[in-house]
C-alpha cells in the first residue's frame, strides 16, 4: 500500500435534471493513493453534505467491478484510462500529484442524463426483453450432465456472458452502437448447444428493439473493445453479424 | 404474543416435501391469471420468483431500487453454489449436503427446512444449465466442481470467478421471458418503504419512486420481500453499498417477527481494513483456501516480509489446530482464529492481517494453474492493493459479510403477517447460526424457483384473497406514514452527516457485536446506540428535497432502520447465553477456546416482536432435532 498523499484538481460535470444545462465544478483534493475514485467522491460528497450543500448524484454498488452500475467518462474515458477495469476499480494510485480529471456522465442519445453523473440505461434491459434468454420453464430440465459442453466452449460462452451491462461501450462509440452489449449476449447463446433452438429468432428480436431504442450503427472503429471493462471482444458483432445474415436467409426477412 | 406454527409436515424428514407439495392446494391454471403479486427485489431470490411465478399464470409486479433488475447485490457472488449430485463420485448425498448444513450451522437451523433445501439443490443446476448459465466444465465435457469449507466432498458448481453474475443473469433472462410474454412488469428505481395490511394481510406496498421522489401505492393478493441481507448495518462489509434493512425492518415494524438477528457472519477471507475513508471490505473468494494456505509468523509484532521469514517461523494456525479440515474450516471458525491470532500480536506486522499463501499451489500446479482456476481474484487483488499476489502472499483479514438472521417464516416461507412471504438473504431459515459456502446461493434460487411456487398457491388457493383497491384507508394511512417520517428527517437539519454516524455505528457493532461478545460490551453498547440513535434524529443533516434524485435522503432513511435494528441485534446477543456458530459469548467457550453450545436452554429460534421503539417481545420457536444427534461440532 502507497504513503503519500497526492494533489488532484477534479472537475466533475453538475447538472439538475435532464433538461437543465450542465457544467463542470472544480474540486481541489488531496488523497490517499490507495482510495479508489469512487471514494474519491464519496469524500468530496461528504464535505458538501456537512456544508448544507448538494452531494454529486452517482451511481454505485458492488464496487468490485461486476454489477455494471457505476461509469463515468474520465478524461475522455469510459471507465478511465485502465484497460479492462470499471470505474469502481480505478484507484487513484493511477494519478500522478498535480493531475486534473475531468469527470463526465456516459454520454449517448440513448442514456438520457437524470442528474449529475447519473444516466438512463434501460434501453438495455429494452433489448434483453426482446430475446435475451433461452424460452424454457422452470421444472422441466434435464440432468446437468446430460448436455455435454466441451470446455473449451463453455469457456468462450462465458468470456462472451461476462458483460456487466455497463454501457460504456455505446458512450466509447462515436455512433452509439450497443453492438458490443448486444453480441455478447447474443454469442454467449449462439455458442452454447442450448441456444441453438432460438438462435436466429432471438438475433433478429434483439436488434431490432436496439434499432428502436436510439443506439446508432455499427461501423467498425472498435472503440468499444478498447473501453470495455470486461474486455468483451468485437469477435462477438462478427458473431452477431453473421447470425443476423443467416437469420435474413432463413426466415425470408429482408428488412 | 406472537402465535409462531411452523408448520413444518409430519412424517419422515425425506418425505416432507413431497408429500406437503401433494398436501397443498393447487390453483388451476385459468385461474392464476386471477391474482396479482408483488415481488420486491430483484437478486437470485427475487428474480427466480418473478421468472417461475410469471411462468405459472400469476400477474407479477417486480420492484428494485436499482436502475436495473440485472444488478443485484447477488450479481458480486464468487465463489459458487452447492449441490448434491455426486458428479466426484466422493459419496456425497442429499443426506450429507443437509447434514454438513445443519452441523454447519451449529445445530441451530431447520431440519426440515435444510433437507428441502439440499433435495432441491440439484434442481437448481439442472435449472441453471438449460438457461445457459457456462458452468465451469472439465475437458471431457461434464461440469466442474471444487471443495469449499465445512465439507469433504467437492459439490460446488461455479462459474470462474463470477458465479452469481451468471446465476442471476440467468434468472433475470428467465423474467424478461416473461417480461416479453406479458406475465411480469419490472418497476426498477423503487425503494420499498412499507407494507399496506388489509384486515392483517399484506395487501400491497407503497415506494418511492427515486428519480421523482414521489410515493406511489401498489396494490397485489400477495407480496413476496426478497430485499437480501442487513450486513451494512457494520457499515464497513463484503456486501454491495445499497444492501440494507429497510423493507424487512418495515415490514417487522408491522408485526412480522424478526428472528436471530445476533446471528452475523464475518468472513474470513477478505481485504484488510486500509484507511477511515474506505468505503466497503472486499471478499477474496473462500474457494482460495482450497489452494491457499494460511498462517501468520510465530513471533508477535514481526516486521520481516512473508518471503524472509522461513518455514519453521510461520504458524499454519488452522492446519495446526484442524488437522481433518485444515484451511476448509467453516467460516466461524476460521475467521476466530484469525481474531485470536491477531489479538496475540501475530497478525502481519503486529497488525490486523494474515497471510493468505500460494506458494505450495504454484509449486504443485504452476502459476498458470493457479491463474486458471483463480485468475481474476488475482488480478483484483492486485488492482485493489496495487501488490502482485503471485509474488508476495495476500494479506487477509475477517469481515462483515452475511446474516444468517432475518425475519421468522414458517416452512412455506410466509412470515408471521399472513400474505406476505420472505425468500433469500432475507428470511432467517435455512443457515442455523453459521451459513456454510456456496449455499447463500443455493437457498435464494431454491426459494425462488421451486418453494415460493408452490406455497404461494396453498395461501391463495386457501385464502382466496380479493383484489383490492389503493384508493382505500390503508393505503392513505401507510403512505401518509411514510412521508410524515421522511420530512421529519428532512426538517432536522442537524450538523452531522448521515455517513459520519453510520460510521460510528459500524464502529461500536463490529467491536461489540462482531467475532466476540460479551455480556458487558453488549449491555454498554445498547446504550451507546440508543445515544447514536438519538443523536441522528436531533442532529443529522439532509440536504437536498423530497421531491428529487436525493441519495442523502435514501441513504438516511437506511440509516435510521440501521440504528434501530444495532441495539435489536445486541439485545439478540445478550439473551443467548451460549456460543454457536457465528455468535461467540466470551463467557461460553470450551477449554480450547471452541464455541460451547446450552441446548438445554437455548436451543430455540429467537423471534423478536416489536412492541414500540427500543422494546420487543422475545417469542421462542423451540427446535427440535429427530434425525441428526446434537453434537459438539468438530473439525479436528
Ligand atoms: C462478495 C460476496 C460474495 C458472495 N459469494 C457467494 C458465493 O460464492 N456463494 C454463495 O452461495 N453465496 C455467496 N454470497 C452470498 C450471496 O451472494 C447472497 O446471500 C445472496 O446473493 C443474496 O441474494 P438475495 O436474492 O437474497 O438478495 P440480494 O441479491 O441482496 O437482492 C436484494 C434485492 O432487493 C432489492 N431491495 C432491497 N431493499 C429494497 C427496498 N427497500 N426497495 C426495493 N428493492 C430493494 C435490491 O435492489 C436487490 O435487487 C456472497 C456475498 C458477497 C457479499
Ligand atoms: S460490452 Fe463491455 S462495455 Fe459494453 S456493456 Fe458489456 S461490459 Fe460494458
Ligand atoms: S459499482 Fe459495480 S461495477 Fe462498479
């Protein structure tokens, strides 16, 4: 664990509601290294309560990096300039003394602001509505080990099952895509031999709710890859994109 | 007095369920579609019973507060989820799971709740695989398995480090099925505020909503709490920052019994305590004392680092004092002993930590191996503490992590207000006064997927319970009730921050009602929280409005339902005069140090009434104990 405390400046995006104009408030801070950036705010909010101010509205829970239910864009980041963490896992060892941050919402047409840092992403759970999900009902399965599922596949199952659902994929992309949200999901079941009976339906259901929802196209500039805390790969729109072909051929669809 | 019937069936113990199953009234499918229920919480638990009640016919409402139904406090689960299906051809039974629970828990749980939950454990992996949940598998293709403490058979089905992320996704896949068919509506950005009784029945709840503030009424036939555990209330826990108390201490505020609340675990393997600012303790999965092996150095207060201290210097405290179950001891156990040691001035550097080493497993399976089977704990550990495990062993200290206590229900999980059920971390049931690893999960998808079906429709098949409207007396009162508290908290407008006193509060338990009690700390901390408590509502500070996104305010209300049920648990405390499981009375202690159980007289389920503020009726449900012998547990 790291002694020194070290001086950040952070500026951090305010705003009332949806429809209020935002704006950045600066904060000057010294810090422990070992404080993540999420205790970071926890502290400023604590200074603002105890001067009858009004805290910064933000989003978390497990902080460990699995629930998906903080993010924020750190200088330009999704998530931070670390690979492959969410921004729960950022600690400010990261930082060097004398940094600024710049702290912003997740930004995208289809993540309205609510306030402050806090954004809407139910056009998520819109999509897995659609199709996320093998149709089956509870009682009527099988002996676990009557599927045999080599490992090798239920590994790449899982790499793809990994998404926190997070969204820091659609404010990475310059179109706000949620191909990369989509695609895991639609993977994980492509993969797997008990996906296989929906497979076509359930690539077609999900896109086309996200069509709906505002998430714009996919045009391959792989941001989200990069951005993504759980390293959920673009092999998975190639999966998706394959299904979705496939799925037009099968079913006659051409819209 | 509260009248508790458990009504647990007759006959024998491996035919209890089934035959109460074909004893129970059944509601024909046309008619299912005839009764609305409200399920509030979205975790295993709550997610699994939206899926499975939707699937039967039921009109469903689920509320959560979170923006999602796909992040639940559940969703952080690591390690696994047990079953009895004896893939390892090691002689494990639905016997031995319901055994290994009930001795786990110090003999102070269910029989017959514990054998249901081990015969339905292998259910629940069938269930998990046809939802494309990816177990872990071996090459050959079969599932995986790996050993967890207070067994000697490996039962624990996983999914690397992310088992309840995928069980949960599973069962939220499972409710948005039903979602798509018209049978389940999801109301996320809910904070349930209290439970609206109809001539003693639940009849509905009233929310907030959090991003308009408003307070909102819903009306059902039943209402099903699967709202998780209260661990939060040490402020300082394993659990997720919004885990709380409030709806089952709401819903005990308007009678339903609250039971062994003094029960609490502190987990063994966690990251040590860094600094007053931090925010939550982070769990390092038990599945690493399958390969870890832990001890401290023999010297008090040695400075030297773990790799220059040699072999025959280094205390494997559990391995010396367990032989049979070595670092696999339950929790209980494990986490005492780290206390012990520490409080011995063992601990690293004479401080509050223990080491948690791979040498031995690096050596055996390589560090490839190792990464395999743990990688992504390693790789949080090292972000969390900027240290590279593979290096240098992990530093590991006990803490706060799950509550075996929760409100009292009956064999068909209803509580003591008739129509109003509790499933999960929730209810008290199933874990005696120590839960073993792997079977929190276990127990929130059996709940959900193959008990609450069932029960809900004996009480509705029974009760015939009438739709009712939220235009009636009961609902203005209770929801008048509710803001008349929160602008009393709005309108105080103390100097204290709601953090700063939860803060103290998490202090004063984890120091008198954590790893060890006794009766005078327990005596002096009743008061010091009956201070606390009376300190927040003269002097905490809420900015902010009613009618807005106000967390201060959200986080306050918890707060206050926190402070209430701190002197509710030292209370519990006090009047179990014995150790068990995961309460530890300094006075009750055998001559080495083991917890030392009176059956004689404490061998009972404590339900607490709640009379008025600061005053409970102690209700006891006596346990009785026909299938296995009451015995001293040993893991040496
Ligand atoms: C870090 C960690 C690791 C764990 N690992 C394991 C493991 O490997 N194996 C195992 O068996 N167990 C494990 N456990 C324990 C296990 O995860 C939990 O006991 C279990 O998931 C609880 O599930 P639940 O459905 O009862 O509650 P939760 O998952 O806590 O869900 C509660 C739900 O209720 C909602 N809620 C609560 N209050 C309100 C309110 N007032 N209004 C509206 N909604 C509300 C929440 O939004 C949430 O959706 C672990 C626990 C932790 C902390
Ligand atoms: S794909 Fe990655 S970035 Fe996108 S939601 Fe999932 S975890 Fe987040
Ligand atoms: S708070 Fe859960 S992922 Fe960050």
């Amino acid at each position: 664990m790291s002694e020194k405390n070290i001086k950040l400046t952070l500026n951090i995006w305010r705003q009332e509601s949806p429809e209020a104009k935002g704006h950045f408030e600066k904060f000057e801070k010294e810090i422990s290294p070992d404080a993540s950036i999420l205790e970071v705010l926890d502290e400023i909010n604590n200074h603002l309560e105890a001067e009858g101010k009004e805290p910064i509205a933000f989003e978390s829970d497990c902080r460990e990096g699995i629930c998906g239910t903080c993010g924020f864009v750190i200088n330009g980041q999704p998530h931070g300039p670390l690979p492959k963490t969410a921004t729960c896992q950022l600690h400010m060892r990261n930082f060097k003394d004398g940094d600024s941050l710049y702290i912003e919402p997740f930004r995208a047409t289809a993540f309205k602001i609510l306030k402050d840092l806090i954004v809407d992403r139910s056009g998520f759970d819109k999509i897995q509505v659609a199709g996320g999900f093998i149709s089956f009902n509870t009682g009527s399965a099988p002996d676990g080990n009557a599927i045999s599922i080599a490992k090798e596949i239920a590994d790449e199952a899982l790499d793809a099952a990994e998404c926190i659902g997070c969204g820091a994929c659609v404010a990475a992309c310059k179109n706000s895509s949620a191909m990369l949200f989509v695609g895991a999901k639609v993977s994980q079941f492509a993969i797997l031999p008990q996906g296989q009976p929906e497979r076509y339906e359930r690539v077609q259901a999900m896109v086309k709710v996200m069509d709906e929802n505002l998430f714009g196209s996919c045009t391959n500039t792989y941001a989200c890859e990069a951005e993504c805390p759980k390293g959920i790969s673009v092999l998975n729109i190639a999966r998706m994109n394959r299904d979705y072909f496939m799925a037009k051929l099968k079913t006659g669809t051409n819209e | 007095m509260i009248k508790l019937d458990s009504k647990i069936p007759d006959g024998k113990l491996s035919e209890k369920w089934t035959n109460h199953k074909f004893n129970m009234k059944v509601i024909n499918p046309a008619n299912k579609r005839k009764f609305d229920i409200i399920v509030v919480g979205s975790g295993l638990a709550g997610a699994s019973a939206a899926a499975t009640l939707g699937e039967l016919g039921y009109k469903v409402k689920i509320f959560t507060f979170h923006d999602s139904t796909r992040r639940a406090h559940s969703i952080a689960a690591q390690g696994g989820i047990n079953a009895a299906k004896n893939y390892q051809n090691d002689a494990d039974s639905v016997y031995r799971l319901f055994y290994d629970t009930i001795k786990g828990g110090d003999f102070r749980g269910r029989e017959a709740n514990t054998w249901r939950l081990a015969e339905v454990s292998n259910n629940i992996i069938d269930q998990c695989v046809a939802q494309g949940v990816p177990f872990a598998r071996e090459y050959g293709g079969t599932l995986a398995n790996r050993s967890f403490g207070g067994a000697q058979v490996s039962r624990t089905f996983y999914a690397r480090g992310e088992t309840g992320q995928q069980l949960l996704l599973g069962a939220y896949g499972s409710m948005n099925r039903q979602v798509n068919l018209g049978n389940v509506e999801i109301i996320p950005r809910r904070e349930f505020l209290d439970v609206v009784k109809i001539d003693g029945h639940a009849r509905g709840i009233i929310v907030r909503n959090l991003v308009t503030g408003e307070l909102e009424k819903y009306a059902s036939q039943a209402v099903v709490l699967a709202t998780g555990g209260y661990v939060n209330v040490y402020f300082l826990s394993t659990n997720a920052m919004n885990s709380n108390v409030t709806a089952a201490w709401r819903v005990h505020k308007r009678g339903a019994a609250f039971a062994n609340p003094c029960y609490t675990q502190i987990h063994p393997t966690c990251l040590p305590v860094h600094g007053e600012d931090q925010s939550k303790l982070v769990l390092m999965s038990e599945s690493l004392r399958n390969d870890g092996r832990i001890w401290v150095p023999k010297k008090p207060g040695d400075t030297r680092g773990p790799n220059e201290i040699p072999e025959d210097e280094r205390d494997y405290y559990l391995e010396r004092r367990y032989p049979a179950f070595g670092n696999l001891v339950p929790r209980d156990v494990a986490s005492r002993n780290a206390k012990y040691v520490c409080d011995e001035g063992k601990g690293i550097a004479g401080g509050k930590a223990v080491y948690l080493d791979f040498s031995d497993a690096f050596n055996r399976i390589g560090k490839d191996g190792v990464k395999d089977k743990y990688g992504n704990l390693f790789d949080m550990y090292a972000n969390i503490t900027g240290v590279n495990p593979y290096n240098v062993p992990m530093n590991i200290y006990p803490a706060p992590h799950y509550s075996m206590g929760g409100l009292w229900v009956d064999y068909e999980l209803m509580s003591t207000i008739p129509g109003m059920f509790v499933l999960g971390e929730a209810n008290f049931s199933d874990h005696g006064a120590n839960r073993l690893g792997a079977s929190a999960l276990m127990q929130g998808l059996s709940d959900g997927y193959f008990i609450i079906p069932y029960t809900m429709g004996n009480y509705l098949g029974t009760e015939k319970p009438e739709k009712v409207d939220v235009e009636t007396n009961e609902f203005k009162e209770t929801q008048q009730n509710v803001e008349e508290n929160i602008n009393k908290m709005l309108s105080i407008n103390g100097k204290q921050t709601v953090d700063s006193i939860h803060k103290r509060l998490g202090h004063l338990l984890i120091d008198k009602v954590g790893m060890s009690r006794d009766e005078q700390g327990l005596k002096e901390v009743i008061n010091k929280i009956r201070d606390l408590r009376e300190e927040f509502w003269t002097d905490v500070k809420i900015v902010g409005k009613a009618n807005d996104i106000n967390q201060t305010l959200e986080r306050a209300g918890r707060v206050a339902d926190f402070l209430e049920l701190g002197e509710l648990m030292a209370k519990d405390a006090l009047n179990r005069n014995e150790s068990c499981g995961a309460h530890f009375r300094e006075e009750y202690q055998t001559e080495d140090g083991e917890a030392l159980r009176n059956d004689e007289e404490y061998k009972y389920v404590a339900a607490w009434e709640y009379k008025k503020e600061g005053e409970w009726e102690l209700n006891k449900e006596d346990l009785e104990f026909e299938n296995v012998k009451l015995a001293t547990r040993s893991y040496k």
